[in-house]
C-alpha cells in the first residue's frame, strides 16, 4: 500500500496544479470603469465600488515649471484614502490616478513630452505618486492629436513610461502599474494621428472619448453629442470605431467611454424638435452642459406624464419642452451602448462622471449587462477538485480498515492480518478505482454536454442562456394549453414565467415541422448577436431531450396583425400609434442592414411578425428565414425560395436573387397594411379583382386615395401624412430593385416629412399574382402564426 501512495499524491498534485492553470487562464477581464471628479460633490465614501472593476481618481496635474505630476493640496487627503476607502465596498476594485493633460492643460503636457529631460521628471514622478498614494496605474485623460504636439515624441514618451514602469515594478517586486489614455473618437484628427503602434505596445488599453461631439457653445444647431449611430454620417461613435480598427488597432484594447451627462440648446424656433434644428444657443446652464441626474430632475419639474424619448436609430434620448431641446443617455441607450462595445470585441467601458448618475440608476445598468464568465474552467475545476476529493477518500477508507482489522485481531494473527490486509486492501483498491473511473466517467460526460453547449454559443452572445428542459417545463405549466399563444410553421409558442418572475414566450419546435434545425440554428445565431430595441431578444436555448426550444422576451400586446384587422380593436392604434410603429420597424431593418456586424436581411417581414411589447412599441421577430452577408457583398443568390405570398419581390421569385432591397419590397407591404388596415390576402375593387398593391396603386393613380385609407385615422394633427406613407410604399415596389429606395433613404423621408422630395412612382411590378400563382407555383402551404399569410416553403425559381 505504501508503494501506492506517492502515485495517489503524484496525481492529486498534478490534478492541483492543472486547475490552479485553468483558474489562471480566464480570460481578460471585462472593464467596468468610472471616473470620480475630486471637484464634484460626490464623496468617495458614497460610491458604489461594487458596480466597478476600475476606479479613476481625477485628476492630477504636470506641473509647469518642474514638469513634475502633482496633486493640488486641497485634493491630498481625498486622493490618499481614495484606494482604502473605495476597497471598504469592492476589495478587488482596481484604482487608478488620472492626469488632466487636455485644454488649457495641453500647452505644459506638451512641453513635457517634446523634451527628453521633462519627460523623465515626469515619468519618475508619475510613478511615484501613484505608489505613495496607493494607485495601481495611473491614466492621461484629454490627449489629442494635434499640431501643438508632437506626436512622434509622444511615441517616445509612452515608450519611455512603459519601460520605467516595468524596470521599477523589477526592482520593488511589486506588480506593473497599468499605464491608460482617453483618446478621441478618431485616431486622425485634422491629419494628424495619434502613434498608433506605440500606443498599442506601450498602454494596456484606451478609453475612447465617445461624447460631445456636438456642443451648445459651438454649435448653433441641434446634434447628439454621444450618437453611437448616424445614418446621415455626422459625427457618431461607430465610424470612429471603426476608423481605430481599421488602423489594425486591437479591440480588445478599447474601452467605450459612457457619458453621464447631455447639452441643451435654446431652439431659435420652438416648433422645432428634430436635429440639425437652428438654435440660438445654450439652455438650462451658462454652457448648456447638464449631468444626467440634474437632467431628470429638470424633466420630473415638469410634472407627471412629461418625459424624454429614446431614439433607437442614433441610441440616444431627447427631451423637448418649448424652446428647450435636451440629448442624453438615458438607461436605454446605456444599455444599448454597453451591448454595442461587447458584440464589437471591445474590451470594456468606462463612465464619465460618477457624480452626474442618479441613484446609480445609469451605472447598475452598464453593470447588468455585464459579461459572461468563461464556464469551461469552472467546471474543470469542479473534475479536478472532485477527483482529487475521491482519491484522498479511498486513501482514507484503506486505512481506516487496514487499522480497525489490526486492533480487532490483535498480535497473534499479525502475519496472517498482513496478508489479509493487503488483500482488503487490493480488494478496495480495485473496488474504489472502478468507482472513481465511474464516476470520471459521469462527470467527463456531463462536462462534454455543457462545454459543447458553451461553445455553440459562446461565438452568438455572451448574455446567452442555455436553459434545462426541466426548468422551461416548469416555467410553461408543462406545456400547458392554458400558456398557450399561439402555432407557427415552427411549431407552438408558450408563455412561461421564471423563477425570478420574469415573463417568457418559449418557441417550440414541432416534431411535425418542415422548419427543423436548420431554421433553428439560423434563428440562435442570428438572432442571439443583434441588439435593439426594436429587434425581439432571444434570451437562451434548450436542446435536452432532442427538444429544440427558442426562449424570448415576452411581448404582452401580441402582433400588429391582431389589431389590423380588427373592426373593433384597430381604433387601439390611432395614426400616432401607427406612426411610432412604422418608425420602429424602420429603425429596426435600418439597423439589420447598416449598423450590425452583417448586412442582415430577413425575408419575412410582415404583421404577424411585428410583435408589441407594453408599451405598444413594435419589435420585429422570426428570423428562422433570415440571411445575412459581409458589408462587401451586395447580393446573393439561393435555389430554395422562402418567404410569404405577396411579400416576395419579383426577382426573388423569378431568379432567387436577394439583397437589402428584398425588406425594402416588404415593407412596402407592411406600409400599405397599417394605413390601411386591409388584408393582403384579400382582393378589392369593384369587380373584386384586385390585389392589396394593385388596388392602391389604381387609386392613387386615379387621385382617390382617401378611399384606400383606414376611415378611423386622422392625421391631421401630425406632420408624417397619410398620402405621403402611400407614396413612399408605393416606390418601394419598383420592378427595377435598384429604383427602390434603400432603408437609410425610407427613414429619412419618414423623419424630415416634407423636407425631403419624394419620387413620383413608376408602375410597379407585383411579385405573385394570383395568375402567376395559378400558372407558375407548385408548393404546398403550411400553418404560419397568421392565417392569413401564406408562406413559401421551397419554391423552385423560373
């Protein structure tokens, strides 16, 4: 048995070592960081550290004479318990000095950098000022590439302040400060770059400055001053993005920086509302500058009902009152923002200023989002540590017995005991080894099943969930028809509620179903990547028990067609209503083919798949159908032709050719149905031989396009017209795809309204009429969510 041993302790240290290797190779650290201002009201004691993975103590100053870093006086006391005390609620919270080197700052930092000896004095005392007060890095914030700076020398700089940080970190033993920098949304500005490989070589990482890009002291024109998008091209964070990364700077290197705070404008005409409106200049304060929480204080003054809203197109949100027009980040566009830097690989991001949050309401939210922890890890630690806990276990049961055998037999039977002993003891070796190889067994099988589930989607969204069969049967009643909302081509959707109260809608898929996994697989990896408001969020999968369960965030209001066609339940949705909904399906299809990572189309845009969340706000679903491209690829042909009847362009149908312009086409469909409340399905006119486009196009045709209208609608009061809605559906069913408008041009109308000139439509082609139906089309129909849409299964193009 003693022989035994050293093998037992071997592989016990083996299997510790293995893990403590797997403990150290989680990956990076996703950054949660904020700025505190030492000239804000907000104590250190008061903030909540535990929303944080890093904390910037600001600021610290180059000191023009010494070119030394100091700290005022007045500050010494806060930046020297600013670590301690931040520890007190996070003890693994990491801090940081920054260094104000913007402004009116600029002309010393550039002094220092331009001269070797100037450099050196401040980087020797750079370093030590963070270690006498405690930092674990230090931070330049406010660094631009401009013609006062050399940036070549700034090169040298950072290169200097990374090797003196590294030599000092070998003589005191103690580990590397980080060495950070705010950069502006763009790596040129004016011709001038930042140096970009020794900004990747020399700093951990940059926070880019994704704010005010347009301010109220300079601009005599509204603008957002943190839009993540822009489809006009003005300034926004995503183009800036994507200006670094085309330099071949690494995303992992970037932090998206988060303002908490907005401007506002006085408007030059109160009548206005939208950007690029005329304005006179600041409102509220002396610079129009406003932190978040004195904005929704402002907001709450107006009394109840009155509120901001949120722009999903540029993520931002908008208050207006008279001749006052306010842009900020609300929670929502915190979110969307925080999702934004995620799916794009950043590394984190960071919030500027802690004290403008309200409550944390701002911070808690950034936080939420979070990111997923890599489980593969965990759950080899759990195998190593379990087996390691077996091992010692049958050690410790050999020798329990091998004791209790010699006390009960005494002396006299010592040699026979021996080799009774080792046989109990060969015996329970073997017995505990077939045990233990069980048991591995098991626990090899359980881990292959959750990794294999980690790794078909730890590519999709770190926020996805893979849920048990059990805990979805639970949630939906087991399936009960009561949960019960409905049945698609799919198969049945349930609602479900799970043990933390939330609400879900669980999609089911049938064993009857011609969809199958292929539909399933394009529906998680697609739909599991995007991210807005106006796009229904998958929150997980189950795949247990050869089920394929889709679960989503759960829309209470149904789908539009529920309220279309209803004679009664249609005057729910005013011509304000639609209007708002005709706008979220824009801004949604807009962000599927211009701002996500893929030029993504959908190919089955229609009212059933329109669903309404509380609100009555319209998220576009079902993407079972959806294809998607690189940016560089314009369009792409298939021989199995999907879609629904009446929704399908007629290149499409006749080549299998689709591009974006294949949603455009659709949503003219969808355009025509919600002005009004018709049927596609249906024929009109006077010998009832019309289709739903032919039948709007010989009216307006004719000038009589009242007649095609929702009678229950008045848009009297609105500056987006009626007949104007059925012009624009109307040029989006050209024959020609390229003289359909594209969806930046269909939301540009709809948002400038008669500001922009609309083309007289062509006579447009139609995709399947009910002759080419007759003539041409052989395919069996199935069972969709609406029955009054029939979908195309597998057509074979002409």
């Amino acid at each position: 048995m003693a022989s035994n041993k050293p093998i037992f302790f071997s592989f016990f240290f083996l299997l510790l070592f293995l893990s403590l290797n797997l403990q150290s190779s989680v990956s990076q650290t996703w950054i949660k960081a904020g700025y505190w201002d030492s000239s804000a009201s907000l104590p250190v004691s008061d903030i909540n550290s535990a929303l944080f993975t890093h904390l910037f103590c600001a600021f610290a100053y180059v000191n023009s004479t010494s070119y030394q870093l100091f700290v005022n006086s007045s500050n010494e006391q806060h930046f020297s318990n600013f670590t301690s005390t931040v520890k007190l609620k996070n003890p693994s919270v990491t801090t940081i000095l920054s260094i104000w080197v913007g402004r009116t700052e600029s002309t010393n930092f550039s002094l220092m950098v331009n001269e070797t000896s100037r450099r050196k004095a401040f980087i020797e005392s750079s370093i030590k000022t963070a270690r006498l007060y405690g930092f674990h890095g230090l931070d330049l914030y406010g660094v631009e590439p401009r013609n006062g700076i050399n940036m070549s020398s700034f090169g040298t700089f950072l290169a200097e302040w990374r090797a003196e940080v590294a030599s000092e970190s070998r003589n005191s033993g103690k580990t590397q400060l980080l060495l950070t920098m705010s950069a502006n949304r763009l790596p040129i500005v004016n011709s001038v770059s930042y140096p970009i490989e020794s900004t990747k070589l020399n700093l951990d990482w940059v926070h880019i400055r994704a704010y005010d890009y347009y301010v109220p002291t300079l601009d005599r024109f509204t603008g957002f001053h943190a839009a993540l998008y822009d489809p006009l091209v003005r300034a926004n964070t995503d183009d800036g993005i994507k200006e670094w990364l085309k330099r071949e700077f690494p995303a992992d290197k970037l932090v998206l920086g988060l303002p908490y705070h907005g401007y506002g404008w006085m408007l030059v005409n109160s009548g206005d509302s939208g950007i690029d409106s005329a304005a006179s200049g600041p409102a509220v304060t002396i610079d129009g500058s406003m932190g978040y929480k004195s904005i929704k204080s402002f907001i709450l003054n107006y009394g109840y009902g009155v509120e901001a809203v949120y722009n999903s197109t540029y993520v931002v949100n908008i208050f207006k009152i008279g001749s006052n027009w306010i842009n900020f980040d609300d929670v929502e566009a915190i979110k969307a923002k925080v999702s934004y830097a995620k799916v794009k690989g950043l590394l984190g991001y960071s919030a500027f200023q802690l004290s403008n949050d309200d409550n944390w309401v701002l911070s808690q939210a950034a936080c939420g989002i979070g990111t997923s922890q890599p489980k593969k890890h965990r759950l080899l630690v759990i195998v190593s540590v379990t087996v390691a806990a077996m091992v010692f276990l049958k050690i410790a049961i050999i020798c329990y017995l091998q004791k209790k055998i010699f006390k009960s037999q005494g002396k006299n039977g010592h040699v026979r005991i021996c080799n009774d002993s080792k046989q109990l003891s060969n015996i329970l070796v073997k017995v505990s080894t077939a045990g233990l190889w069980c048991a591995l067994k098991m626990l090899v099988s359980w881990i292959r099943t959750k990794i294999s589930a980690e790794k078909r989607h730890e590519n999709d969204d770190p926020n996805l969930q893979v849920f048990s069969f059990y805990s979805i049967k639970a949630a939906t009643n087991n399936f009960s028809n009561d949960n019960k909302l409905g049945e698609g081509g799919y198969g049945p959707v349930y609602k479900g509620k799970l043990p933390n109260g939330q609400e879900i809608a669980v999609k089911r898929l049938s064993k009857s179903s011609n969809q199958g996994f292929e539909e399933f697989k394009n529906e998680v990896t697609l739909t599991a990547r995007l991210q807005h408001v106006n796009l229904v969020r998958v929150l997980g999968i189950c795949t247990e028990k050869e089920e394929k369960l889709l679960v989503y965030e759960f829309m209470p209001n149904r789908s539009l067609d529920f309220y279309l066609y209803d004679p009664f339940k249609r005057h729910l949705l005013d011509w304000r209503r639609r209007v708002s909904i005709i706008e979220g399906i824009t801004q949604g299809l807009l962000y599927l083919q211009e701002y996500s990572n893929y030029t993504i189309i959908h190919r089955d845009i229609k009212a059933s798949n329109i669903l309404l969340d509380y609100e009555m706000n319209p998220k576009i679903s079902d993407f079972g159908m959806a294809k998607f491209f690189k940016k560089d690829e314009l369009e792409a042909n298939t021989g199995r032709i999907v879609g629904t009847y009446g929704y399908v362009p007629p290149e499409y149908v006749r080549k299998g050719q689709y591009s974006t312009k294949y949603d455009v086409y659709s949503f003219r469909v969808l355009l025509l149905q919600i002005i009004s409340g018709k049927r596609n399905s249906s024929l009109y006119g006077c010998h009832e031989n019309l289709n739903l486009l032919e039948y709007a196009y010989e009216l307006w045709k004719q000038g009589r396009e009242v007649e095609f209208f929702d009678a229950s609608l008045d848009d009297s009061s609105s500056s987006c017209k009626i007949i104007r809605c059925m012009q624009l559906a109307l040029l989006c069913v050209q024959e020609n795809p390229a003289d359909r408008p594209s969806m930046v041009k269909v939301f540009t109308i709809l948002k400038n309204e008669n500001s922009v000139a609309i083309s007289i439509p062509k006579q447009p082609t139609y995709s399947i009429t009910r002759y080419e139906r007759k003539e041409s089309i052989d395919v069996g129909r199935k069972k969709v969510f609406s029955v009054n849409d029939a979908s195309i299964t597998q057509v074979e193009p002409r």
